[in-house]
C-alpha cells in the first residue's frame, strides 16, 4: 500500500471518528441542558412553596401572639401545609 492511500485511510477514519465525538458531545451538552432546566424548575417551584410555608408560619406566630399557644394552630398549620401538598400530588 501506499503512502498516498494510508494518508486518504488515515483521514477517513479521523473525519469519522470526529463526527461520532461530535454528535456524541451535542447529545451530551443537550441532556445537560434538560437536567439544568429541570433544576431550575425545581428550585422555583421550592422558592414558591417556602413562601407559602413562611407565610403560613407567620399567620401562625400572629394566631399566638393573639390567642396564646392552643393546639389548634398547629394542626391548622400542618393541615395548611400538608394539604398544599397532596393537592398538588393528586393534579400530578
């Protein structure tokens, strides 16, 4: 064989093995992309929901502070958070 062909073989397999890495590493940096967004999706629907439990939290201290420590305001809080919870379970 000669110098010429080994040459035109060598490039051949090196153009091909390029393109595989490429397309490999799209695929890659697109599964990438998905699991970022998904992240970013769950840290807002986190950020949500901790407002909503500092709010209810805070509705909780006032009922204190007006009616003094009862029972009743720990499972109004519970059943406030937890309701939010398995609601939105329920939609999924």
């Amino acid at each position: 064989m000669t110098d010429f062909a080994q040459m035109h073989i060598f490039f051949l397999v090196t153009t091909v093995a390029v393109a595989i890495s490429g397309l490999l590493l799209a695929f890659i940096l697109f599964k990438v992309y998905q699991i970022l967004s998904d992240v970013e999706h769950i840290s807002h629907e986190m950020s949500e929901e901790s407002t909503l439990i500092r709010g209810d939290i805070s509705d909780a201290r006032k009922h204190i502070r007006e009616q003094g420590f009862q029972m009743k305001i720990l499972s109004t809080l519970f059943r406030s958070t937890l309701g939010r919870f398995m609601h939105n379970k329920k939609h999924k």
